[in-house]
C-alpha cells in the first residue's frame, strides 16, 4: 500500500511541533464533550518558554531519526558513500522518495552500466548489480536510498553538483 506522502509529512510536522512546544489535551467539556489542545499547566501557571525544547535540540533529534530512517532503510549502510548529505536531503523532503518512476530508475541504471563499462571506476559495475538486486525487492526506499547515493557518486566522479 503507498501512502500519500503529503499527509505523513504532515503528520510528521505535527508531532516535531508538539516536541518544540508541548500541548496537551484537556478535559471533555460536559456540554459538548470536545478535548481542545492547551498549553500545558503547572500548578495553574503557564510553562515558560525557556522549559521548551531548544531549536538546537529539535534539529539534532530531527537529524538523528532521520539517521535512524536511514540506517534502518537501506540495505547496508555501511556500504554508502555520502551518508550525511542523504540524511539531510530526505529530512529535507520529508523522506519522500525520489526514484519512484521506472523511467528515471532506468536511466540512471543505465548511465551507471555506461559508467561501469568506461572502466571510470570499479565501484560502479558493483553499484549496477546492487541496483538490480535492489529493484526486485519489495522495499522502494532501500532501492530509493541507494539509488541516490549512486547519483551523489557519480556526479562527484565528473565533479558536477547535482543540486
């Protein structure tokens, strides 16, 4: 089943607003019955700000489970190049996948076999049988992850930015 991507990640933003600034759910009202989000109390009092989670600590805790999507997503993530900038780009994009149509994945499966047969680098007739593995898998994000990874590497080894 594929989930709409626009409402995770709005889900996903939901709850990083909670932990910057926590809400909670009070009371049913007795006439109608409805919880409305309110700011938590302490002892009737309003929280400070300064209680509240840093910006600092939110990035950090947002780069960490994206680290933790990551690793938990790709197939070996031992094995990748450019871990770090894959990190920030799918938190960036609210982890939607890049490689979803079966055209892209052929051309760059493509340029990656013409890679490979140029003899540029020996990493990328592995690279070519690992994205023909991975396509017959059941899991798009492995596939997905290495997948761009393999474009980061490739446009590194003709030094061009592929942003």
């Amino acid at each position: 089943m594929m989930r709409r991507h626009d409402a995770w990640l709005a889900n996903l933003l939901i709850v990083f607003c909670f932990l910057v600034k926590p809400v909670m759910a009070n009371n049913a009202s007795e006439t109608g019955g409805v919880r409305l989000l309110t700011e938590p109390q302490i002892s009737g009092q309003r929280v400070p700000d300064d209680q509240t989670v840093p910006a600092d600590v939110h990035r950090q805790r947002a780069y960490q489970y994206a680290r933790d999507w990551l690793e938990s997503a790709a197939p070996d993530a031992t094995v990748l190049a450019y871990p770090q900038a894959l990190t920030q780009d799918y938190l960036d994009n609210g982890f939607s996948l890049i490689w979803t149509q079966d055209a892209a994945r052929d051309e760059l499966e493509t340029q990656v076999n013409v890679i490979s047969l140029a003899g540029f680098s020996p990493e990328f007739e592995w690279r070519a049988w690992q994205l023909r593995q991975l396509r017959q898998q059941p899991s798009d994000a492995a596939y997905d992850i290495f997948a761009t990874d393999t474009a980061l590497c490739a446009a590194s080894l003709f030094k061009c930015d592929p942003r």
